[in-house]
C-alpha cells in the first residue's frame, strides 16, 4: 500500500510539474525582420517577378497589413523601434550605426547632420527582458546592428545569439556564404547560405524550447547588399526575365535615378532564398506541434533599394525607397498571424508602426510594463481581433543625408493625410495617401490652414521626444 501511495503521489506531482498544454500557455512569438525589403517586394503585395510562395502562404493565413510603416527608411533607428516600442528621437539612435558625425562629416550640404546615438542603451527595456518577466526563453539569429560588443543582444535580454553583432550588413568571410567571419555565428560548411543557416538555428531554438513560451526573433541580413544570390535562383530569375515585357526602367527621383521595373535577377534570388528560410520556420512550428500557440509577425525595417547600390528594386506604385521620407522609404510589407484569433487571408488597412509592435507583444503575452517606461507605440491587438483602433498621428525625423539620395526631413501621418518637412529650406509638402499613394500631388498651397496645423503637430512632437536637429553649415 506504501508503494502504491507513493506512485499515485508521483504521478500527481508529475502532472502538477509537466508542460502546460498549449491553451494554459502563454503564446509563442515568432517575430521575421527582414532587411531592405520593399512593400512590393512579395507576392502577396503585388510583385509578379519574384516568388516568395511561403510569405504568401503565412498572408493567406493571418493579416496583410497595408498601411504598415518603420519608424525610418534606415535600418538601426527601426531595428530600436521595434525593441522598444519608442520612436528613434527618444533612443537617440536616428541613423544607421556607421554614419558620420557631425565632427565628421565632409560632403558639400547645406545642413550638418544631427549627432546620433551609435548603441542602443543598456537601460532601454528591450520586448525580450520584458517578456523574460514572464518566463519566456528568447533567442535572436541574424542581423542586430545596434550597437558594439557590449550591446549585442545576449546583453539586451537574449539568452541565445545566433550572428547578431555591430555591422549592418555580412561583411566577413564569404558574405552570405560560409565561412561567415561572424563572431557570433560558426562557421558551417563551405558554401553554406546564411538565410537558410538562419532558419535552421530558429528551428533549433523552437525545438528545445518547445515547452515553454518562447521569442523567436528572426532578422535576416537578406536582401541588404552585397547582392549575392545562389547561382541556381540566378539562373532561375536570368531565364525569368527574358519573358518580361515592360516599358522604361528608370526613371528620376530628385538627382537620383529610380528602378521603376522589379527584374534584378541576383536580388530575385534573394528575395525568393529568404521566403525559402521562411517556409523552414514555419515547417518547423507545424512540425513541433506548436502552429495552435505561435503568434507569427512578418515586417521590413525600411524600403526597398531603389535609387542607389545597384538599384536593385522598385516600390512603385509608391515613391522614392530606402533612405527616402516618401512612402516607398517607409511603408512595409506587414504579416501577423495570431492563431484562433485572426481570421484567414485578411487584408487591414488600419496604419500602424513598428513602435507599435511592443505594446501589441506585450498586450498578447498579458504582460505588464514598468510605469516609469514612456511608450510611443499603440497596441494593435483589437485590429487582429477585427475591430478598430483610432491610432492617431505616427511621426518620423530623420535629420540626416541617406546614402540613398534622401535630405533631412520630418513627416506626420494622420488618418489619410501626410505632412512632410524639408529642413534644409523649409518645404512643406502635403499628401492625401487615400488618394494619392504614389504623393504626385503636393496640396500644400492648396490647404494650407491643414498644412499648418499638421507642421504645428510635427514640431510640439519633436520637442517633446527631444528631437536633435540638423545645424546651419558654416560658411567656407
């Protein structure tokens, strides 16, 4: 009778100790940032050139945002963002990390950049600590780009770091080939792909973690230059576009000029290994049982390459790209796929930002924030429930010279209407997306009381985030 109370008390506890089954849980996130990629850069969002059957198979299943922006058209200040739910005026990081500073700067403009902060700061409270409150075990692959050693992610609330590290894009080794040079990724075998490397560690992760409620965070260095793709998609994509019958190629976008037909073979290449990494991960969570508790987002950090390094992309019908405060700099490809809660194949065209991500994570996850952390983000959790959210006005300040052929500049959108600001001479330019996505139309003079209340908005914003500005050059 003793052996007998002893294994019925075994077995209670075992049941008491086992894994929560999926509905006791808290969900599983699976969050893919992928690099440079534009907002019709997916067949799902219109491309008819490449093939990304799995993205398109995760939209057929959940939410395509359509009106989804990163908080800058470069990568860091978006990457900080998406981390913290703040806007980049408040992390102070507002360029790419690796930009010249002020004290630096030698290129003939009318402005000095601002200065910038080139980390993100240790006392951000990062989406992973956050959810680490609640026992999550959190995992990050691919490409971090904020900050030097001691701000890679294994310092920001990651418990494992597959490749993140300070450079913006795979500069050592063989680039997207092993060896890598990573310091934080070894070495496979020779020739092997880094998204699909990639892939395989976030699928690894989810494997030993299956248990237990986990980050996933997947950002891809793909499709950021150099552009290198498998010579079999090349070939692939080099027999696609024979087929292509189109009008002009470039055309102009200030000094700049801007791809206006998708038929870059190399960057179709990408494009299409990087949906071949996603549809790893996504395999994986079916396979490991874990599809009915595994919230999956899908997002892009800034617009695709359009108007320099090779041009290998085009947003249309959106303006200008990566670098570029016009709507092909900043909009994105949004999926969110929230198991029993969003419903197949639908499209929203609520706007929303990538600062907005935290407190949607947070608000899924039934996580509480410290009431001393200032967000700037709104959770959309209610749209994924079918309902709507007034969302108010998203903001951006960029008071830097891109790469890309953009100027310092300013923007707010409210509901359907968009207000840039051009610091070098004070432009204002006034769009009604609703209407005019492609911003053809410039209403500035047309609406100026408008103009003029949305400008006042953009500079109350700016002065209470403690937005630094660009400064006047010295004359010579």
């Amino acid at each position: 009778m003793r052996c007998l109370a002893f294994l019925l008390c075994a077995c209670l506890l075992a049941g008491l100790t086992s894994p929560a089954s999926a509905a006791e849980r808290s969900p599983n996130f699976v969050f893919i940032l992928v690099d440079d990629l534009g907002w019709t850069d997916l067949g799902c969002f219109g491309s008819s050139f490449y093939e990304t059957p799995n993205v398109d198979k995760l939209a057929n299943s959940g939410v395509r945002f359509t009106n989804a922006y990163a908080a800058c058209q470069v990568c860091s200040p978006t990457r900080a963002s998406i981390m913290t739910g703040r806007y980049p005026t408040r992390t102070g990081i507002t360029d790419y990390i690796g930009a010249a500073q002020p004290d630096k700067w030698n290129r003939k403009t009318p402005l000095l950049p601002a200065p910038y902060e080139t980390k993100l700061a240790l006392d951000e409270v990062t989406i992973a600590e956050a959810l680490k409150q609640k026992g999550y075990a959190t995992f990050f692959a691919g490409k971090w780009h904020l900050g030097s050693e001691e701000y890679f992610p294994e310092h920001q609330g990651f418990d494992v770091n597959q490749g993140g590290i300070d450079r913006g894009g795979p500069y050592g080794g063989k680039k997207y080939f092993s060896p890598y040079g990573n310091p934080r990724l070894k070495d496979g075998p020779d020739g092997e792909h880094l998204p699909d490397r990639l892939a395989t560690e976030t699928v690894k992760f989810m494997e030993a973690h299956k248990d237990e409620p986990f980050l996933a965070y997947l950002s891809f260095y793909s499709v950021h230059t150099p552009l290198m793709s498998r010579e079999d998609l090349k070939q692939k994509y080099e027999e696609k576009k024979k087929t292509l019958k189109h009008g002009e190629i470039w055309g102009q976008e200030g000094a700049r000029k801007v791809r206006l037909v998708q038929e870059h073979a190399i960057y179709a290449g990408m494009v299409e290994a990087m949906d071949q990494a996603v549809g790893k991960v996504l395999d994986g969570i079916d396979s490991l049982g874990l599809a009915d508790n595994t919230i999956v987002m899908f997002m892009s950090d800034n617009g695709g390459l359009s108007t320099s390094e090779g041009h290998p992309t085009s947003n249309l019908p959106l303006r200008g790209g990566k670098g570029w405060i016009y709507e092909g700099g900043i909009r994105e490809p949004m999926i969110v796929r929230w198991p029993s809660v969003t419903k197949a194949d639908t499209v929203s065209e609520q706007y929303v930002s990538s600062v907005d991500f935290f407190p949607t994570i947070l608000e899924m996850a039934g996580v509480e924030l410290p009431q001393q952390v200032t967000l700037d983000g709104m959770s959309f959790a209610p749209v994924l429930k079918g309902q709507t959210i007034d969302r108010g006005a998203i903001y951006w300040h960029y008071p830097h010279y891109g790469n890309q052929g953009g100027s310092p500049t300013a923007a707010v959108r409210e509901g359907d209407w968009k207000l840039i600001e051009f610091y070098e001479d004070g432009r204002l330019e006034l769009y009604n997306l609703a209407n005019d996505p492609g911003e053809s139309n410039n209403l500035a003079e047309k609406k100026p009381e408008l103009a003029s209340k949305m400008h006042a908005q953009l500079k109350a914003w700016r002065q209470e985030t403690g937005a630094k500005m660009p400064t006047p050059r010295a004359a010579n």
